[in-house]
C-alpha cells in the first residue's frame, strides 16, 4: 500500500515522501507523527507514474528544530471514507531516525572593558579587556583578538591594554566545528595624562606704561584625547594669548594670570603667573605725558611744570641726592593736588598720586 523513502541519519531538511491509495474511497490527508504527536501534513496527488498515479506524498521535514539523537516517524493515511492507517515500511509502522544535524552557527564572542570611565568614552586607565564566547553546539574552540591591524593573538586570559590613545580592538571566536565569527571590532580610548599648561610673565615687575603681554602655552601629551577647554583668566576678565593688558589705570600691586585647560577624557590642569605692578620715577614721567595725550591733564602749562618737576627729582636721584629728590617729589605731589579736579582729572590724580608715594617709599 505504501512505500516510505527515508534516510537513517538526516540533518537539516529532510524529506519524508512515498506513495499510498486506497481501493473504494480516496486519501484524504496524510499525517506526518512524529515522537507520537502529530506534527502536520504532507502533501499528497504527487506523480508516481510507477505506482500508476498521482499517489504521491512529500514532507519537508526541517530537523534543525529537533535535538540531536533518535526521533520516530509515522506517516498516517487518512481516507475520505473515515479509514485510517499507519503506512508501513519493510513492515514497520514507526521508523527510527537519527538526527545528527550539522553546526552551522559561528560562536559569539563577547566582551568586557573594566577601566576607569572619563568623558566623551576615554578612560583615564589602563583597560582590562576580558573576552568570553558561547557556541550553539559543537563548543567553542578559541578566541582570538588583535591590536590595531597587528597579528592575531590567542586569547587566554584578561589582557590590561595600556596604550595611550585610539585603539582598534578586533576579536572573534571559532566553533569545534569549525565556524568562524565575523570579526567585532571596537575602538578603546585612554588618555591617562593630564593636559600641560605653562603660564609665565616677561618681566616680574611692570610698570603702567609698559604693556603687560599674556603667556602661556597649553598641549595634551600625545597620543590623547587632545585640549577641549582653555580659559585664561586675567583679574577676573578672560583673556588669551599673547594679547596685550592694558595696566594704565590699574592700581599698584600684585597681578596673576591664571591658566586652567582640560582634555576632551576630563582632565584639567591649572597653572600661575604674577607680577607687580610698580612705579618708578622714569614710569612716572611717562605717566604724565600719557595724560597730558589723552588730555587727563588739559593744560599744556600744567604738563611742563609737572614734567619739570619729575625730571628734577631724576637729575637729584641719579646724583644720589635722594633727600632733595624725595623733597622735590613732595612737591609734585603738592601740585598734582592743588590741580585734582580742574587741570588734572580726578582718575589721572589718583594714579599720579599713587605712584608719587611708592616712589617716594622706594627712593634709593
Ligand atoms: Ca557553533
Ligand atoms: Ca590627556
Ligand atoms: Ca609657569
């Protein structure tokens, strides 16, 4: 009545056909059983000219679903009569099967960065790299990684990378079976090292007519995450570098410029300048005739008699007659007071006034 085709050991797809009829009624459908439940039907009116008709049946049975080992099959013939059989093969109704099915599937390899994290995906640490695989069946047989395009390495055990910068980390595994992974690649970061910043003045001391020029250098040691942020702070005004502060009308004293960068991981570094701000008798002339230009003292009489005076107490310091400088300075000072508020304008009296006084202080 039947003939059942089938293979002991099958892996994959499988196809379970043969050829069944029955006199005074017709097949209906055709069960395919197996592990005794039903698992659906073939299909059934294929051609089978050696049995004189379309008796044929065909199920594609795909095996890769079931575990490996011993399955049993039955094909059951319903006809439209109510009747029912199991169809027999060499005399049996259930047939063993062994599914050996094939490992197709490559493992997966996954990994694990441990490190201390910064900005922007850098770590500020070394990095240990621990690599762990799983494979669907025949198990994994190794793990391999490389550095930057270099050789492949076998993995063993968690490895610390400590190479500064950008770092292309490629892994994948391959199966007992012989499947390889596609490739997984991943980019590491790590900039251990601060940024440098160096932050210096031309002179130490700096009178108000001298310009007072900002210095400083910044650089991230390569390879790093490179600088991100500078911000160089000049009595609370930013500034940058290489430009010039004006200090004309600033008060006598001490100045910082204070420098602070960061790299794009997070970390910063901070560096100082100072200077003083002095006076002197020479600046003090100066001081005169830059008011005298910008009209703070807007009398040409007032300026000579003024300048006269300075050059006086130059001539009696640089003879080392400190005293009688210092009397002809109490002078100007007198001068620049009398003329506060008319001749001289209030601002250009307070800075006159100041340096006067720490010259005064500083004669010798
Ligand atoms: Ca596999
Ligand atoms: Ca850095
Ligand atoms: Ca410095």
């Amino acid at each position: 009545m039947t003939h059942l085709l089938i293979n002991t050991i099958v892996a994959g797809t499988s196809f379970i056909e043969g050829w069944a009829k029955i006199q005074d009624s017709t097949i209906d459908q055709i069960e395919i059983w197996i592990d005794g439940s039903h698992q659906g039907n073939a299909t059934y009116g294929l051609p089978r000219p050696d049995v004189g008709g379309d008796y044929g049946y065909q199920w594609a049975w795909d095996t890769t679903t079931y575990p490996n080992g011993i399955h049993t099959i039955q094909v059951k013939a319903v006809a439209a009569n109510g009747e029912s059989a199991f169809l027999p093969q060499n005399g049996e109704t259930t047939i063993q099967i062994d599914v050996q099915n094939h490992d197709i599937t490559p493992p997966v390899t996954s990994i694990k960065l441990d490190g201390q994290a910064g900005n922007d995906n850098w770590y500020v640490t070394p990095v240990e790299i621990t690599l762990t695989a799983t494979d669907d069946l025949a198990g994994v047989q190794g793990i391999n990684y490389r550095i930057d395009g270099g050789t492949w390495q076998i993995y063993q055990a968690p490895l610390t990378l400590v190479d500064e910068g950008i770092t292309n980390f490629e892994f994948r595994s391959i199966d007992q079976a012989g499947n390889v992974e596609p490739t997984q690649q991943r980019q590491i970061k790590i900039d251990t090292r601060s940024p440098l910043v160096d932050t210096w003045t031309d002179q130490a001391d700096y009178t108000r007519i001298e310009p007072f020029i900002v210095r400083y250098t910044v650089s991230d040691p390569e390879p790093g995450s490179g600088l991100d942020t500078v911000v160089a702070a000049f009595e609370e005004q930013t500034v940058v570098a290489d430009q010039t502060v004006d200090l004309f009308w600033a008060d006598l004293g001490s100045y910082t410029l204070e420098v602070t960068t960061g790299d794009y991981a997070g970390w910063t570094t901070t560096d100082q300048a100072s200077f003083n701000l002095i006076a002197t008798l020479d600046s003090l002339l100066g001081t005169v005739d830059h008011l005298c230009e910008l009209g703070d003292i807007d009398n040409k009489g007032v300026c000579k008699a003024l300048s006269q005076r300075l050059e006086h107490a130059l001539q009696k310091r640089d003879a080392e007659q400190l005293q009688i400088a210092a009397n002809t300075l109490n002078v100007f000072v007198k001068q620049v007071k009398t003329q506060a508020g008319k001749h001289i304008s209030d601002r250009g009296a307070r800075i006159l006034l100041m340096d006067a006084q720490y010259v005064i202080e500083h004669l010798n």
